[in-house]
C-alpha cells in the first residue's frame, strides 16, 4: 500500500521538474537592410530562408527542458540563441546542459541582404536564398545544405557533418574533418577547401585560385582558371581528379611518392633513384599555375 508520504513526495518531486511541452515561438523583431542575425542552437533544426520585410520573423519550437529563447540586439546585429540550463555536462564546456533538453526547431525569416551567423553543434542547417556580406556557419555534427545563396563571402566549418552547399560567391572556405564535402555554383575568386577523411566534390567555374586540401578522403574537383589563376591541391592518401576545360591556360606540375599519375598531357617521369613520379607539362599559353601534390593518392587529369 502506497503510504500519504510517499504519495507527497512523488507530487513534489513532479512539481520541482521543468515543463515537459514543447514551447512554440512566434517573435518579430527590426532588421536594417544589411543587417547581421547570429543564430546559436545547440541540438534540433536551424532554417534561414529569405523575405522581403526590413525584420526578423522568428517561428518554431523550443526543446522540453530548454531554459528561454534569448533575442537581444539591435536592428544592426540581432541575436538569437538557444540557452539551456547552466551546468556541466556540455560538449567541453559548451552548451551548457544541453544534453538534457529536448532538439529546438528555429526557424527564422531575414532580409535578403542581411548576413548571418549559425553556430550549432549537433542542429541540422539549412540555409536558402541570403545574399549578406557574409555567410558564416560552424556546426559539429549537424549537416548542413546551403541553397541558391549569393553572399559576398562564405565560412562552413563542419567537424563530422555533411556540408552540401550551392551558391555563388567571389569568396569560399569550407574546413571539414569527416564529413564529405558538395560544392557547387557560380563561383569565382577564391575557393578553399580542408578535408580530413571526408570526400570533397567541387563543379565550379573559373577561379582566381583554388586550394584544395585532404589526408585521406577523394576530391573529384571540375574547375577552370581565371588568366594567371592558380590551382593547388595536397594530399596524403586520398585520390584526386581534376578535371579541366580543353581552352585552359595554365603551366602544370604533378609530383607523388607512392601514387599513380594520369593525364592527356605531358609525360610521366620517374626518379632514376627510389620511389616517387611526376609529370610536367603547358597547357595553351601557360598563363596560370596547377600545382598537384600527393603520397601515395593516385592523381588525374582530364581535359574536356
């Protein structure tokens, strides 16, 4: 038989614990035209889409256990976060006790000229039509898919998520550890691109310069160069194709340690004394540079 006592002690202890709902959002707030909105969840869903309204609509549902939806700023450089209750427990410290609240969905509506910030770590991304200064997203596992984007400069840092990206921009740089990396659009200037073990696929136009980066994941990278742009690519285990326009004009260098090299131009050389190959050639009026270094990847080029 279930004692008065214990009977109390259940329905205080039930008091004492925090709102088990989802809490839904409904909150506007004045942006200026170019504005900055900096958007932090920890766990859940981010969606950044575009209006045409000088404000910030800001929709969606906080996690159970979530402490508040934070929104403090000024029309110039608003910010919106996710606060979790204080305490231990957080990914090295950040997050508080987010790993005891439920995922948030914020879904949050900007001018298409405002910049925008995202910083989650375990909150998908997905971002659609902004065209700021700046495009900036850091995020630890969650995957993250930019569509139909033209920002005047673009940040995706991902340690573990998928990064699927589509936009156009003169200014590109994407760091990943172990998520595979999808490039695509009308980009030009610069683009650059760190992978760990993540596979890296880039279709591009021509570019001022291109770096390309990996240890052991593959890059496929179709690209061509703006007059006297440079391409440059290293890597220690992972494979790399590049594949290039037959009227490119650029000087090519190719060097390995233990890999192959392919290409429709030029001559595979070996070393006379010990491992290693490479492979020198001019493609039309040698205008630019192609630099390809690998370890023991294969490499290849293609001409089209």
């Amino acid at each position: 038989m279930i004692t008065r006592t214990v009977w109390c002690t259940a329905l205080l202890v039930t008091a004492s614990l925090p709102a088990l709902a989802a809490t839904p959002i409904h909150q506007v707030r004045p942006l200026s035209a170019e504005g900055t909105v900096s958007i932090d969840n920890v766990k859940g869903r981010i969606v950044v889409r575009t209006w045409d309204r000088a404000e910030v609509g800001i929709t969606g549902t906080l996690g159970e256990g979530v402490e508040k939806l934070l929104v403090e700023g000024t029309a110039d450089d608003l910010r919106i976060e996710v606060r979790n209750p204080s305490g231990g427990g957080g990914w090295f410290g950040w997050g508080g006790d987010g790993g005891r609240s439920g995922p948030s969905v914020i879904e949050v509506s900007v001018p298409a000229r405002a910049g925008v910030k995202v910083d989650s770590v375990s909150a998908s991304v997905a971002i659609s039509g902004v065209a700021g200064r700046r495009l900036s997203v850091d995020t630890v596992s969650g995957n993250v898919v930019v569509s139909a984007a033209r920002p005047g400069e673009a940040s995706i840092d991902s340690v573990s998520g998928d990064l699927d990206l589509d936009l156009e921009t003169a200014s590109l740089a994407v760091d990943s550890v172990s998520g595979d990396v999808r490039v695509k659009g009308r980009l030009s200037g610069s683009v650059e691109i760190n992978t760990v073990s993540g596979d890296a696929e880039l279709s591009a136009g021509r570019l001022e310069r291109l770096a390309l980066n990996s240890v052991s994941g593959d890059s496929r990278v179709r690209a061509g160069l703006a007059p006297g742009g440079r391409i440059s690519s290293d890597s220690v285990s992972g494979g790399l194709t590049l594949t290039l326009p037959a009227d490119s004009s650029a000087r090519l260098r190719v060097e390995t340690f233990s890999g192959g090299i392919s290409s429709p131009v030029g001559k595979v050389q070996t070393e006379e004394y010990g491992p290693g190959k490479r492979l020198e050639a001019r493609l039309g009026a040698g205008g630019g540079e192609i630099r390809l270094e690998s370890f023991s990847g294969d490499v290849r080029v293609e001409i089209e």
